[in-house]
C-alpha cells in the first residue's frame, strides 16, 4: 500500500508546518512509499514560502502554486490529478481534521470500500457555518443519495483508481464528492474527531458555501429543472381552481370577484414563477456556455517536489 496525500491550502502558513510535522509519524506507520501533495489555491500571506520550505527539507512534500484561486475543489482536482499512489487521503488544512485519525479511514477502505469519509463527531463551527454546511449535503443528496451526502466532509479517502472516472472532465465548476460517484457507488463512513481551528481564521463563509450547493444543483443534477416543472404544473393546477371559483361564482351569485387586489396577486404570483423558471433555465445555459468558452479548472504557475 502506497499513499498520496492532497491538500488545498490558502492562507495557512501558520498551520503547515505542524500540519507536516504530525503527518509523518502517521504516514510511517502506515507506508514505506508516501507522499503529500500542497496545492497553494493563490494564498495572500506566505503560504508558498512556507511550502517551498517544507519541499527542501522533506522530499516526500511536493508543492504545486495555482496561477489565481480557483476555490477548494478545483485546487484539490488539481493535487489529485498529480497524485502518484494507489490510495489518496484528503484533509484540510487547518488541523480540524486530526491526522491522526487517517489509520481509521484506511482501515474502513481495507475492507473493500472505495471511497470513505471521515464524518465529525461533533461540528466545530459557528451556528451559520453549519446551517451552510447542511445545505449544501442538501444540495449533494440528488446527485450522491441521500446516505452518502449524509456523511460527506473533506476528510475522505478513495483509491487512485477511480480517478480515471472523471480524468477527461473539463468543466470549471468541480465537486469532487459528485466527482467520485461517477467512479463507484461503494462509499462508507466512520466517525472521526473533529477539531476546533487554532491557528489563523477560517477561510469558507457562509456565503461561499451557500454558493458551493447552488453550483452544485446546477452543475451535476436536473432537480432545479424538476422543481420549476413541478411549480408551474401546481401553478397550472391553482389557475384553474381559481377559474373554477370565479365561473362558479358568477353563476352562483350572479357576481364576479371583485377587483384589483384579486387579479394584481394572481399576476405577482405567476410572475414570480416564470422568472424563478427563467433563473433556473439561465443558470443551466450559462455553465453551457462556460463550457464551450473553455474556461480551465486551474492553471499552475509552478510546481516543487515532483519527479518529473
């Protein structure tokens, strides 16, 4: 067994030397052959320096800078499509996924699985940070199932092999989770520690996350398609129950509905949900025009450590 580790950094120069420094006594007791893969998504503090650093005095470090951010997902399929070994490890890089905790990983993979996720015993976010991160499982549920997105997080471990699922993907809006479903359907999960940050603030928002499950439901499933179906046969259904009520009312009592109030709610509500429709139909015809643009994943501007 030979192991490949793949992080996104951004913005984490106080954390990677410890995050190293803990990840060695971990890979040695698992592997002879290892490696880790610093994938710098365009850090605004040191970052880089620090992982150069680190390639120098660890030949098994490699360091890969991206040319601009490109976000978590697009820089890890980066380091995954760099990997070498059979088996690759992801992690973050703030210390809330304990390295510690990867023999667990390893030994659920071991037992014939092909993907496994480290799910966190206890969340240690912010209130707001956790309602996002739901949504966005909420979001992954159409495309993974409803098991699988319960337990997804980015602690996971999956063999190489299923990279060659995904390796001619171009589009630049990545999940990895989806990613990795087209490959296998045999996932599994165990419960890992879950760590609260130190050092440095934590670089995913509310907002960012939020942005993440929206791209997710446009970019890899036909729900939001469905939805907008759905809404405008209930619409329909509810147009014709009011022409119901205002022909029976006509010819009950021999008045129509009155005015303004009635007919300008009917028109907002209508409104409403040809434009929701039209979004929705605007988003998908947009990730096809990136697409025909295109538009690159990520573009690396220097790479350390590797063999090449």
């Amino acid at each position: 067994m030979n192991i490949s580790v793949v992080i996104p950094i951004y913005n984490s120069e106080l954390s990677l030397p410890l995050l190293i420094e803990r990840l060695k006594p971990v890979l040695e007791s698992l592997t002879d052959m290892y490696e880790v893969i610093l994938v710098n998504d365009a850090s605004t503090d040191r970052s880089w320096n620090v992982i150069c650093g680190l390639c120098d005095t660890n030949e098994w470090v490699r360091g890969i800078n991206l040319m601009r951010n490109y976000g978590q997902h697009n820089a890890l399929l980066c380091g995954i499509q760099l990997a070498t070994h059979e088996i690759i490890v992801n992690l973050d890089d703030d210390l809330q996924n304990p390295p510690e905790e990867i023999p667990k990983l390893i030994k659920k993979l071991e037992e014939g699985y092909d993907v496994v996720y480290g799910t966190p015993d206890i969340q240690q976010h912010g209130v707001f940070r956790n309602i996002a991160s739901k949504i966005t499982k909420l979001a992954l549920q159409s495309a993974m199932g409803i098991d699988t997105a319960r337990n997804v997080s980015a602690f996971r471990v999956f063999r190489t092999k299923v990279r060659d699922a995904f390796s001619d993907y171009k589009s630049p809006f990545v999940s990895i989770d989806v990613l990795l479903t087209w490959g296998t359907k045999n996932f599994s999960a165990v419960k890992v520690q879950h760590h609260q940050r130190e050092l440095g603030k934590s670089n995913y928002t509310v907002k960012k996350l939020t942005l993440h499950a929206l791209n997710m439901m446009t970019g890899y499933s036909t729900m939001p398609l469905q939805i907008a179906s759905l809404m405008g046969f209930g619409l329909t259904l509810f147009g014709l129950c009011i022409l119901a009520y205002v022909i029976g009312r006509y010819f009950i009592h021999g008045v129509s509905v009155p005015g303004f109030p009635f007919i300008a709610s009917i028109i907002a509500i209508f409104s409403g949900a040809q434009l929701f429709a039209l979004g929705i139909i605007g988003e998908y015809l947009a990730r096809m025009h990136f697409r025909t643009m295109g538009r690159p994943q990520s573009v690396i501007r220097q790479v350390i450590g590797f063999k090449l």
